[in-house]
C-alpha cells in the first residue's frame, strides 16, 4: 500500500488525516494561532497528497493520440498548485499574528496541548525519511515537493512546540511570534520546491555538470565527425537529449542505424539518468 511513488502519495494522506486531527483539537481547545498555522498547512498537505496521488496516477499514463510525450509534466501542475496554496496560507498567517502581536491577545495551554504537539514533531520526522527513501529510489516532482514540504513541518512545528511551552510560561506573545517562524519556513518551502517543476515545464537545460558530461560522451564516439544543435530537457527528473550529429565518411543505411544505436547506448551507459535521446544524422 505505501510502496513506490503512488503509496508514498497514500502514506501522506494517511498522516495528515492524523495530524490535521491533533492539531485541530489543540487549536480548538488553545485557540493558538501558531497552531492554527500549522493546521491550515495540514489541510494543504493533505490537498497536496490527494493531487500527487492523482497527479503520480496520471503522469504514469501512456501516451497518447493527444499526447505524444506522455503525461509526466502533470506532476509539475499538481505540485506547483500545492505549493501555491502553502503561500497564500502563510501571507494570511502573518496577517493575523501581526494582528495578535499588535492587539495583545493571550491563550491558554494545558500539558495535554504540549503532549499532542510533541506527537505532530515526531510523525513528520518518520515521513520525512520515509519520502527521502522514496523519492531516491523512484523520483518524481510531486515527491520531491512533498519531501521539502515535510522538513519544513519538522521545523514548523518544533517552533509551534516551543511557542505554545512559553505561552503557557506567561508569554502570550511567543505563540505569534512561532507564527511568524512557521509562516517564514512555509515561503521558504515554496520558494525552494517550486524551482524544479517551474524549470521542467519551461524546458530548463539541467545542470552544467550534466551538459559536460553529455558532451563528452558524445565527443568521445568514434563513430562520428561531430555534432551540433545539442538540446537537452528534464522530465520527471530525468534528461531528454536532442543532438544532430556528422557521420564519418559516407556509410549505407543500415550502418548509419548501427552507428546512432551504439550513440545512444553510450550516451546511456556514461550519463546516469537518461530517459530518451533523439540522434538526427548529416553529412
């Protein structure tokens, strides 16, 4: 049920249902804004888990008569609408604990409170690790997303924590202040996890690290002239290269396809992470 890409997108589903449910209760009975944060952030990571789960199901769908490079870059959408989400949330976190801060107004917290939040610290920690394993072994934009996001809940409510412990201590305002922390690492989230579906669905050439090491795979064919026109793009976090290449000397048809064949699979074996390569031949 939680294996793979698709039971990752299950397992966060299932903890935020859990989570959304022990903040809830101690908002209710703290009326804690930092908390109320971290709940609303919940909520959307709840959202976001329900879009990866259908975004992951229908990026994974063959291509088709309408869509002819297939449906991964749906992933990208799903995951910069969650992320989207996450930074209205946090603009209207600031807004009201600047209210509070500026109002004074004060909550009251039990031991029970602490005790529930202590249990929101520790679940994210296991998802965390739990994503991190995940998205090492089968990739993926939403993953990726929802890993980032989950390091921040780690953080978000640890401040949360320590907010509510010193409110109870006699300093109200420690819990608006948590707001502001849980609010400025929700912008970072989003400011961090949006870079790669944005440079995906843009066709953003990878990295110069990347490019060098295409290069000089192909360069060191020794089947070939040269080459030109060399483009490359990430889908779902693998590269697409396009390369126009020069043969040496004049060879018949079918040596011409055993020479871009044995291109491509060099290609593959020097460069990790390739999902396609389209090789056009000049003279």
């Amino acid at each position: 049920m939680f294996k793979g890409r698709l039971g990752a997108a299950n397992a966060i589903v299932v903890v935020n249902v859990a989570l959304l449910a022990i903040k809830a209760y101690v908002a209710l009975l703290t009326g804690s804004i930092s908390v109320l944060a971290t709940m609303a952030d919940s909520c959307f990571d709840l959202l976001g888990g329900l879009l990866a789960h259908f975004g992951i199901k229908q990026g994974s769908a063959r291509r088709d008569a309408d869509h002819n490079y297939g449906h991964e870059q749906i992933e990208n959408l799903f995951s910069l609408g969650q992320l989207a989400l996450i930074g209205v949330t946090a603009l209207l976190v600031v807004l009201e604990a600047l209210r509070r801060l500026y109002y004074g107004e004060a909550i009251t917290v039990a031991g029970a409170d602490l005790a529930l939040m202590a249990i929101a610290v520790v679940a994210p920690v296991g998802l965390y690790f739990y994503l991190s394993r995940e998205h090492e072994e089968h990739g993926g934009a939403a993953l990726d997303a929802a890993k980032n996001n989950y390091f921040s809940d780690i953080l978000q409510n640890s401040a949360v924590l320590v907010g509510l412990f010193f409110s109870q201590m006699g300093m109200p305002q420690a819990d608006s202040f948590a707001a502001l922390i849980v609010a400025a690492l929700m912008f970072r989230v989003v400011v961090i996890a949006s870079k790669r579906p944005v440079d995906e669905l843009l066709d953003a050439s990878p990295s110069p690290e990347k490019m060098r090491e295409i290069r000089a795979s192909i360069s060191s064919f020794k089947g070939i002239r040269g080459f030109e026109n060399l483009r490359v793009r990430t889908i779902d976090g693998k590269v697409c290269i396009d390369v126009r290449v020069r043969l040496t000397g004049k060879t018949s048809l079918a040596q011409t396809r055993k020479t871009v064949d044995a291109l491509k699979a060099k290609i593959r074996k020097d460069v990790p992470g390739v999902k396609e390569v389209l090789v056009e031949v000049t003279a």
